[in-house]
C-alpha cells in the first residue's frame, strides 16, 4: 500500500474542497422533498458546484458514471444513479453523496435525508450510522490502526443488530478521488496500518438493517443494493490525520460530534 503523506499546503487544499462539499450537501437538503426527483436534486448540485463554487463535480464521468452526485434509496447501498423519472416519496430515506474538485483535490461527504415522515426504524438506522462514523472519527490520531476504526464500527452496528457492508470501503483521498489506504468499516483492533500525521482518507461506514449481503445492478453496472431488500443507510466525512488527532475537512453546520 502506498499511502501519500500530504504538505500542510496539501492540507489546505482538501480544507477548501471539503468545505465546498460540505456547502453542497447544507444547500440541498430542503430541496429532498416528496415529489421531487433525484435527477432534479442532481441538476440542482451541478449548477451549484460548477457556477457557485467555481469548482467540478468529481463522479461526473467518473469510470463513465453519468451524473454528478450519487443518490441510494432505501435499500440501495451506494453508487445510486439520479434519475429524471423516480419521484422520492414520503417515507423514503435517501443517501446524498458529493464530491468536490477545487484546485484538483477532493473534498467527499455524504448525509443521510428522510423524506417526508420516515418509520421510527428506518430513524434509528440513520442515528445508528451516524453513530458508527462519529465513533470511528473520534479515535482518528497518530498510532491508531485501521483495523481500530473498523473494529468500533462493526461494534456499534452489530451491538445494534445490523450489519456492515464488506464489498465498499473508505479510502484514501487527495489530488486522487480514490487511493490507499482502503478504510474497511469492520476489523479487529490493534490490526492494519498504524495511522500517521499528513494522511488524508474517508471513512463511509454502510450499515444494512438485515444482513450484509449486497448486490450490483449489472445493467448500469452501478447500483449497488441489499440482498435481502431491506433498508441501508451511510454518512461520509473527508478527514486528515494531524499531529495531535484528526480534522474533519467536510465538517457541516448540523453536525454533532464533538472532538
């Protein structure tokens, strides 16, 4: 695995691009509303990203994928293509994921929206997720493994009876949308990589209420859902190692955690 340390100029970088991100999610979430269509909230980010923010929405053509935003509902577990026909509707729980480029580094962050009034479990799905990646975000400093960040992920969701997606991980992050290190969201303490100040990385835990088990949409070869039909949730952050802890570069306003 090579891992890229990054400068404190690097750093700087991914501050600008995260916080673009972070705008880009703050922004749209009034507009999840039932009756709208995902394509519709896609359009609305791409005219944002590229004439608000000067910026480039990453996923566009990105390994040909055709949008610039991902979009999963309900039991879609990521890579969840826009679309210019499915309406949300009322109970639906969405995954809104962006990435940002400016000045050729990435900011990647994604939230979790319920439409309308959403069921008490598909609530506690979502408060659990959030949970998993908060947990894992609090221990990010020199010395901790990855193996450690898995570890307390699988803990939180599996103390909650879910389960973790094993197939999509965290990863690496910088000038490049992906690179080493892979964050898996599951794993055993005290194993893996021991992590250093200047690396830059997602965490992105995807957490099923049923079992683990996931299937990948061949004819878009994209969309990615539970097996079992049952609902998924995920949150995202973009974050750097720093000498003493951990930056969170897509931090928003609505977030809870405390450091």
């Amino acid at each position: 695995m090579s891992v890229t340390i990054k400068s404190p100029e690097e750093f700087q970088k991914m501050r600008v691009a995260g916080k673009l991100a972070a705008d880009v999610l703050e922004m749209i979430k009034p507009y999840v509303q039932p009756g709208v269509t995902t394509g519709e909230l896609d359009n609305i980010c791409h005219q944002f990203i590229v004439e608000e923010q000067k910026a480039i929405p990453a996923p566009l053509n990105y390994h040909g994928f055709p949008r610039s935003i991902c979009t999963s509902i309900n039991d879609v577990v990521c890579h969840g293509i826009p679309s210019d026909t499915k309406k949300l509707k009322n109970g639906d729980i969405v995954n809104i994921d962006v990435t940002v480029i400016k000045d050729g580094y990435h900011g990647d962050t994604s939230i979790m929206v319920g439409v309308g009034d959403i069921a008490p479990h598909a609530e506690r799905l979502i408060k659990v997720t959030q949970e998993c990646l908060y947990k894992a975000i609090a221990i990010v400093k020199p010395g901790t493994t990855l193996g450690d960040i898995g570890a307390i992920i699988q803990e939180h969701a599996e103390k909650h009876y879910y389960s973790v997606v094993r197939e999509y991980c965290g990863h690496g992050i910088g000038a490049v949308f992906h690179e080493d290190p892979q964050v898996l969201h599951y794993g055993r303490k005290g194993e893996g990589m021991a992590l250093k100040p200047g690396m830059t990385f997602t965490i992105e835990p995807m957490i099923n209420a049923g079992k683990r088990h996931t299937k990948l949409n061949t004819k878009d070869g994209w969309t990615v859902t539970t097996k079992d039909g049952r609902l998924s949730a995920q949150w995202e952050h973009t974050l750097g190692v720093t000498d003493t802890g951990v930056e969170i570069f897509t931090l928003r306003s609505d977030d809870t955690i405390s450091l």
